[in-house]
C-alpha cells in the first residue's frame, strides 16, 4: 500500500489550492481515505474523508463549506479541494487509507495504518 500526495504550496489568504493523493496496492472503494492534517505545536486533526463502500463522507468543522473531497476511481487518486483559505489551515497535510469508519477516524486519526509522507500547506495572511 503506498499513498503519494501533491498539491501543496504556499497560497494567500483567500485562495485556493487541490490537494492529490495517489493510491497504489489496493482498490480506494473498499476503504476510508482522506485527509488529517498536522500544525505546529497542534495535534493532528481529521480534516475530511471519504468510504464510497459505506457511502459515508466527514469534515471537520473547521473546513465545513470550503473544502471538498472527491476520488476518482478509474486513477486511484483522492482530491481535496481547498478555498477560502485561512492562515489557520496552516500545516502538513497527510494522506491516510484504513477500513474503519470515517467517524472513527475523524476523532482517532493516529489509528490510520497507512499514510503518505505529507504536504505542507502555507497560507499567507
């Protein structure tokens, strides 16, 4: 299992950014996958995950509104789509895929088994 993200960067306050995070070594359906992210000094927060399976998604309610996630099956690759950015959304972003529930994760997301190596969002007030 292997998950590859992209996307990040440095952005001003306001704008927007997309996330990517490319699956390899099973099939993203049959699993909750998604996106934690971790800020300096802060612990790590569930932003937004999504289980085509159980046809559940979760956001955080601090990115309630203005992100989106999405997956496209036919590339493996999950998408968070990022706007109205906010110096406070400020940190790595990881990539992570288990079987558990999306709630599950949304409180407990140091329980993922898999994760990517991350990417760090920067937004400029």
């Amino acid at each position: 299992v292997q998950l590859v993200e992209s996307g990040g960067g440095l952005v001003q306050a306001g704008g927007s950014l997309r996330l990517s995070c490319t699956a390899s070594g099973f099939t993203i359906d049959d699993y909750t996958i998604g996106w934690f992210r971790q800020a300096p000094g802060k612990e790590r927060e569930g932003i937004s995950y999504i289980n085509n399976h159980q046809g559940s998604t979760y956001y955080g309610d601090s990115v309630k509104g203005r992100f989106t996630i999405s997956s496209d099956n036919a590339k493996s690759t999950v998408y968070l789509q990022m706007n109205s950015l906010k110096p406070e959304d400020t940190a790595v972003y990881y990539c992570a895929a288990d079987f558990g529930s999306p709630w599950f994760y949304a409180e407990f997301p140091d329980e993922f088994d898999y994760r990517g190596q991350g990417t760090r969002v920067t937004v400029s007030s």
